[in-house]
C-alpha cells in the first residue's frame, strides 16, 4: 500500500487504473500517532493522541483544529475507496542545483511515503465526482515548487478535460526557496490554467487550512470561486514574522485568521472540521447541471 | 558557445512563418561575456540592481513613451503612488505603460513607500490593463520592486488576492503584454506584472523568489552568507535567460545612471517595437496559447 506514493515498479498501474481504486492512502508516520500524548495549542492541556485522532484531528476540548496532512485529508473527505490517484512526475526538480535540496527531497519522501507536498485525484464526496489536490504542510511545509504546480497544472487540466468540479485545499508557507525563480513561475502557471478552467465554466473550490500564505495564498487559493476556510487557519502574504521585521511593530492578534479575512470579505465561509465533507457535497450538488 | 544560451539569445518567440523573425543585436560572445560576469559574481548584480543612482521606471517610461499620460486610481480604494501607470505613444503606435515608481529624494521615496506597492497599486494595474485590452492597445510592464509591501494593511486589503488576481487575469488579457525587469524583481510583487508574452531584462537586473537576504536567514539560518544565497538561487538576468524564464536579456553601460541611459533606451524601443511588429499581428486566441505554453513550460515535469 505505501507503495502508491513511492515510485511505482515498472508497469506498475496507470493513472486511473482500475486498480487504484482498491487503494485507500497511507496514513502519516510524522504525525500524531507516532506519540501517545500530545500538547493542545489551543487549550495548552494535555490529551491522548488517540483521542484527538478519532476526531478528526479536532481537539475535543478546545476544538482547536490540528494540522491535517494529505492523506488522512482525502481520507476524511472522499467517500471511501473513490480515490483515484494521479501521479506525479518522476522527473528531476532541483534544477538549480540547490546545495542539499536533493538530499533534502529524499529525507522528506522518505519520512512522509509521498513524492512531493501534493495528493491529487479524482473521486467523489458525497457521491459527486470531482478531482481534489490537496497540499502536505508536512512536505517542506507545503511549500509549491515545480512538482506542485504541475501536477496542480495537470489536475486542473484533467478537471476541464473530464468537466469534473476541482477542489484545492491548500497547506502552505508558500513558493518553494530552493527552485528559485521556477518555484515563482508555478504561481502564474497554474493560475493561468484555472483561469481557462473557470473560463470554460468549471467549479473551482478553493478551501484554505492552517497555514495558507505566500506563494500559495498569493495565487490559486485566493482564487476560487468559492473560498471555504478552516476554522482560525493562518491565511496571508507575508508571513507574521516578516510583517513584523517589516512595520518594526508587533503584529496584532488575528490579523491573518481566517475570521479576519472573512470580515473583510476574502473569503465566503468559515467551516469546523467536522462540518466540511458536507458543505462540499451540498455546494457540489448545487453545481451538478452546470456545464462544462 | 553554449549552445542553450544562443538558441535563447536569438530564439524567436513568435515564431510563426508569417512573423518577422527577431535577432538581438549583439552577437553570441557578448551573450558568453556576460554569463561569465553574472555567474561569477551573482551578488555583485544584486547591488547593481539596487544602486541608488540606477534609472527607475519611472525613467524609462518617461524616456520611452512619448507623450505619457498618467492616470491614477483603483476605483475601489484609492491611488497607489508606487505604481504608475497611463497611455502614451510607442513607435507610433498607442500603448498602456505602467511601471513600479521608486522615487528619488527621502520625501518622494517614503510617499512611494521604496516602491513596495500596496494591493490598491496592483488593482490600479489591472484596471488600466483591462483599459488597454478593450481599447486594444498592447501594454508594457516596467518593474523595479523589492517585492509587494508586507504590512497590516496590505493584508487587510488583501496583498495576496490582488496579486493572484493580477496572475489570472493577466494569463487572459487579449492584447501583448511585453515586461522588463530593470533593477530588482521581488518576488510575487514582481511577478504581478511580469505574465506577459516576452520578458526582457536589464544585464544587471535580477528576478527572484525571494530576497538573498531572505534565503539566507530562513534556510542557512545565516543572514551573512547572503552572496552564497544570490549566488544559489540563480537569479541574475543572465541566469534566467538561461533557464527560459527570461526571453532577452539587454547591455547596460559601465556606468548606468539617468544621464547614460540613453543607449539602453533605445535598444529596449527597437526590441519592444519590434516585439510587439510581430505579437500584434497574432489572432488573440493565438496569443493567449503562446503566454499559456510560455509559462506551462517553466518547470514542467512530462
């Protein structure tokens, strides 16, 4: 099963084999239940990991959500075995030649089972099909190099080809540092191709979780035709740390939550965890005549 | 001669059989002496691109566009100083010019905030460049910034939408886009005006993710060893020629300042003229594919 995010054995399945449909994501080795307890952020108490895990990753106390990764997110919005699995590319990404991006890549694969900080697919919530990406904080934070933006490009793409809806839940600092000026380029290449998307009239959901800023926030997440957020996820430009440097004050509290952001009309709507399979199958549902 | 260097140097974008086929004016060992200068001294083109007495936007705009009227405001917010932007006369022909204002002199300066814009600036921009696609005037994009401004109020009024809005709507603009990057081009703040269909840089110009400093202190938790981060993060304009981001690349003098620009403006008019001889006779939907694939293709992995 782990095998589906390590380089596949040669003839190993096609995308969209019917194969894949039998497999269901690995679950995260970095996370949560590699430990038996945890320290809440929100209510600063200790909890059983356990506890916090069958709740969706949702405090039980505070409701402080915890950072979810990608498979354990397609895991909880995707009906169950509906996933297909688009695969990334096998090409190399450190064009620059970053000095340790390589070795970096390899220790970052290693531990979370996943090639880059990108699942994507098609499948269905709530019985309405869709292709989802979801990004990984665990993966260099989620940061969106070249790997991410095409393969966001090609599921975008896909969406369009198949006149499926497209859902995008972002987790990320941001352009990736170590692809220089490609990692840049991807923010205008995959927001080009939403815009052809949306132009041929496809569905783009954007949702945003913690964290969602620079390179990201500054291009396809902002950019759905509906934007759903997470309850108190980070979403900005800059980083807090960098306002900070920048206007050599201290940055106020909330500035960048999602609460904010919904006051000043950023985004349409703020979901808790447990509510959000159900506002996309709903909205989904919604757009089921609209052509494509 | 490496060879990648001189196929970019001389590659046409347009290169349709019916299109006139565009040649820089300098030879490939001008191309070779520049690549040796840049690569061996990244950090060195980032001070020169930063040097107080380089010519800003506003400059060439100024110089290029004849006839220049400026026009101001978002219609939503209010009038970013840091951008400007108008409609004026290249090569005879009506164009929309908007360019990063910098300013010069401690006062000019603060009002343009040191050319950081604010997302009122970037919405002025795309409000004139829907101007310019419906009266079909081809636009240029002059940018010098360090990068979009990090405050509370660029993110309350949304830094990050403004931008991504720019990058959409700019990939569909029906009209040429043609920008150049003069003195730093700072990230997503750079990048709002740089989805165009040919991207022109100055020789000592750079076009970067994010600022060496920045690199430096996040990922080699080390602020001194900036040089080593310019140098990695291959951001100078000969650099990004090479890896296809940028599509020219244009000779600075020794010596660039307001009073020795001359030489630099005009071959930037004759290769903007020229560029925009071959972009305007395209049939839009052809256009659009073009900057579509342009940027489909950095960083593509199939």
């Amino acid at each position: 099963m782990r095998d589906l995010f390590e380089k596949p054995a040669a003839g190993a399945a096609p995308q969209g084999s019917s194969d894949a449909l039998f497999i269901r994501p690995v679950m995260s080795e970095l996370f949560i239940e590699t430990k038996e307890w945890v320290d809440c952020p929100g209510c600063k108490r200790r909890i059983a990991s356990a506890r916090v895990e069958e709740n969706q990753l949702v405090c039980p106390r505070c409701r402080h959500h915890f950072r979810m990764d990608a498979p354990r997110r397609v895991d909880m919005l995707l009906d169950p075995v509906s996933f297909i699995p688009m695969p990334l590319s096998h090409t190399r990404v450190n064009r620059l030649n970053f000095p340790g991006y390589g070795k970096k890549l390899i220790s970052y694969q290693k531990k979370t089972g996943m090639r880059d900080g990108l699942l994507a697919g098609t499948g269905c919530i709530k019985g309405q099909p869709m292709a989802v990406g979801v990004l990984d904080y665990r993966f260099l934070m989620g940061s969106m190099g070249a790997q991410v933006g095409d393969g966001l490009t090609r599921l975008t793409e896909l969406a369009m080809a198949q006149g499926l809806p497209l859902i995008i839940v972002s987790a990320s600092g941001g352009a990736r540092m170590q692809e220089g000026i490609i990692s840049l380029s991807q923010m205008a290449k995959v927001s080009a191709a939403i815009g052809r998307f949306q132009q041929a009239g496809g569905l783009y959901i954007s949702v945003l979780t913690d964290p969602t800023t620079g390179g990201v926030s500054a291009s396809f997440a902002m950019l759905g035709d509906i934007i759903i957020a997470e309850r108190k996820a980070l979403i900005g430009f800059a980083g807090p740390r960098v306002i900070q440097q920048t206007i050599r004050k201290k940055v106020p509290p909330g500035l960048q939550q999602a609460e904010n952001l919904l006051a000043n009309g950023f985004i349409d709507r703020i979901v808790d965890r447990e509510e959000l399979r159900e506002l996309l199958g709903q909205i989904l549902r919604l757009h089921e005549k609209s052509v494509l | 001669m490496n060879n990648v260097d001189q196929k970019t140097m001389e590659e046409t974008a347009v290169s349709g059989t019916k299109a006139p086929v565009m040649r820089t004016i300098h030879g490939a060992s001008l191309a070779q002496n520049l690549q040796q200068k840049a690569s061996a001294n990244a950090w060195d083109v980032v001070e020169k691109a930063r040097d107080k007495d380089r010519p800003h936007p506003e400059d060439f705009i100024q110089a290029m566009v004849n006839g220049f009227i400026e026009f101001h405001g978002d219609r939503r917010f209010g009038d970013d100083p840091a951008i400007m932007g108008g409609i004026g006369w290249l090569g005879g022909r009506p164009v929309t010019a908007i360019g990063i204002r910098k300013g010069r002199g401690i006062s000019e300066k603060t009002l343009c905030n040191f050319g950081m814009p604010h997302p009122e600036g970037y919405r002025k921009a795309l409000r004139l460049m829907h101007q310019a696609a419906r009266f079909h005037r081809p636009i240029l994009c002059f940018i010098d910034t360090a990068g979009a401004y990090c405050g509370i109020e660029a993110e309350e009024r949304g830094q990050a939408q403004a931008i991504a809005q720019n990058l959409i709507e700019m990939s569909q603009l029906p009209v040429p886009i043609l920008s150049v990057i003069t003195g730093e081009g700072g990230s997503g703040g750079a990048l709002a005006l740089a989805v165009c269909d040919r991207l022109f840089m100055l020789e000592n110009s750079v076009f970067s993710v994010i600022s060496p400093e920045g690199c430096a202190s996040i990922l080699y938790k080390d602020a001194k060893r900036n040089k080593d981060a310019a140098q990695d993060l291959k951001m100078t304009a000969v650099d990004l020629t090479r890896l296809k981001v940028a599509d020219e690349l244009i000779p600075e003098p020794e010596e660039f300042t307001v009073d020795t620009m001359q030489p630099v403006v005009k071959s930037l008019r004759r290769r903007m003229e020229h560029a925009l001889l071959s972009y305007c006779a395209l049939p839009a939907e052809e256009l659009l594919n073009r900057r579509y694939d342009k940027f489909r293709k950095i960083g593509s992995l199939t």
